[in-house]
C-alpha cells in the first residue's frame, strides 16, 4: 500500500499520469493500475478527467492529504530505524533558497557524500518563499533558507549568520556613502519573494528607505546574474557576503561601506511543526560542522 500511495503523491502533485510514470520509472497503465486499485478499494474517484488533463476531485484532495501524512510517517519509521543501524536512506532531498543552494551548501554535503558514499542526495533549490511551500506540501522534508521566520506551521532553527553588503564594479571610484545616497544610485534587485529582497525591504524601511525611492534599473533572479550584470556596467546591488568572496578576492567586484548601516541576516534549517527525524539531526550536525568558525 505504500508504494501506491507513493504513485497516487506523484500524479497528485504532478497532475499527469505520463510524468508520474518517468519519475518513478513505471509504464503508463501501470501507475493508472495503482490508481484504480486505490479508488476501488476505497470506493472514491481521485480524478476528473478532461481530455489530456487531470485534476484532483474533492476525494482527491482529501486522500492527497492523508497520504502525505501517512506517507512522512512511513519516512520518519525508516529514518528512525536507519538511524540506529548507522545508515542513510538511500534517496534525501534537501531544499535551499538560491544563494545558500550556490554557497554554502555544496561544501557540506561534499562532506555528507563521503560519509555515506550509498545516499542520493538531490538538492532542490528555489526562493525562499517557494522552499517553504514545499516543505508544507511534504515535497521536501527539510531545507535551508535565508530571511525572516514567519509561517506558524513551519519549525526554524538558526544555522548561521549571514550579511548582505552593497558592491558594485570594482573600477568604481565610490568608496562609503550615506544611507540617504542609495535613493541616487542604479541599484539592481533580486526577484519578489526571494529571501534576500525580503530582508532588504525590512531594514531598508527600518532606515526610513522606502524601497520604490531605489532607482531600480534591473530585476533579476539569481545573485549569479546580478554579480554578471555588474561586472559590465556601473549599477550596484546587495548580496550575500559569501557570494562575492572570490570576486573580491581578484578584484572584479568591491564592497561599498554604508555609514553607521548594515544588515546581517540569520539563515535557518527549516521543518515542518512536529518532524522528528534522527536523520535530520545528523545531517544538521554536518552543516553546523562545516561551517562552525562563522558560528
């Protein structure tokens, strides 16, 4: 029963019984036999069919809900387990918001791959926002993001400081400005709902900057095209410290001092209320150790 509320998740969330097929490596009438089966057995259509798409009928939404419960204790009974016999699942899929998925991540779980050379790992990166939901929907069982904490049903844990500082091209002649100067200079931004644009917003408003006032002369949706953007033009934009350390180190890109103005910003693991998994606490121990001298 459990794998097929397994394929009953994936056409759920997908709303297509082709891509649930390739994602769990099954024929077509085979995930559409699982279907049948669950619905025959508990007396309920799961799916209105129109054409060539699929949508989830009111039962369908109320199973999708069960099974995800039942589903994430089925995960957390097998972690539990593993756990005590010193072993990994053999698939663990980690959520990051964008400039943690880039920056800090990946030493970790270089580290996390060595100790158990066995486990998948898969790395789901997106905005903040987006991981979050996620991580509510049971995509995800746990992640990384940056900004503040505010969504009552989701557990947060500080991880690590961050600081978002304002650079721009290294040939500038610009050294330290006024708070009140922001509002003369082309600054470049990250998209809604990113972590970091949300963070930006808050302690711009707290230093009586409200965010229209920037001269915004470009969004963009990765730190990795905003430090591109800057290094052909002469805009300026806030950034992760971690992201910009190779490029101030050879000199393509410089920090601009803000006087009497800074903003650090913590980075949190993030679960859902009440997830318990011994897993988890190990590969949390992994990401405290890698980057214990910033702690």
């Amino acid at each position: 029963m459990e794998f097929r509320l397994r394929v009953f998740s994936e056409v759920a969330k997908s709303l297509s019984f082709s891509k649930a097929s390739k994602t769990l490596h099954l024929s077509q009438p085979a995930v559409s036999k699982h279907i049948k089966e669950i619905e025959i057995r508990y007396g309920v259509k799961l799916f209105e069919r129109q054409g060539n798409s699929i949508s989830l009928t009111p039962a369908g939404h109320d199973f999708l809900q069960y099974s995800d419960k039942i589903l994430s204790h089925y995960e957390e009974l097998e972690n539990h387990f593993l756990s005590l016999q010193q072993k990994f699942p053999k698939k663990i899929k980690i959520g990051a918001s964008t400039t943690i998925a880039q920056y800090i991540v990946p030493k970790s779980l270089a580290a996390l791959k060595q100790r158990f050379p066995d486990t998948a790992f898969t790395l789901i990166n997106d905005n903040s926002a987006t991981i979050e939901h996620k991580i509510e929907t049971n995509e995800i069982n746990f992640a990384l993001i940056e900004g503040k904490n505010q969504n009552p049903l989701l557990k947060y844990e500080k991880f690590l400081d961050d600081e978002l500082v304002l650079v721009t091209n290294a040939k500038s002649k610009l050294r330290t400005i006024k708070i009140g100067d922001l509002t003369q200079l082309p600054m470049v931004l990250r998209e809604e709902g990113s972590g970091t644009r949300h963070i930006l917003e808050h302690q711009l408003t707290e230093a009586g900057i409200d965010i229209n006032h920037l001269q915004i002369e470009m969004v963009l949706g990765s730190t990795e095209s905003i430090k591109t953007y800057l290094y052909h033009g002469e805009s300026f934009a806030f950034v992760s410290i971690f992201s910009v350390i190779e490029e101030l180190k050879n000199n393509k890109l410089q920090i601009i001092d803000i006087e009497s103005f800074e903003i650090k910003r913590p980075l949190y693991f993030v679960s859902k209320q009440g997830y318990q998994s011994s897993i988890y606490d190990i590969i949390k121990l992994f990401f405290k150790k890698g980057h214990n001298n910033r702690l």
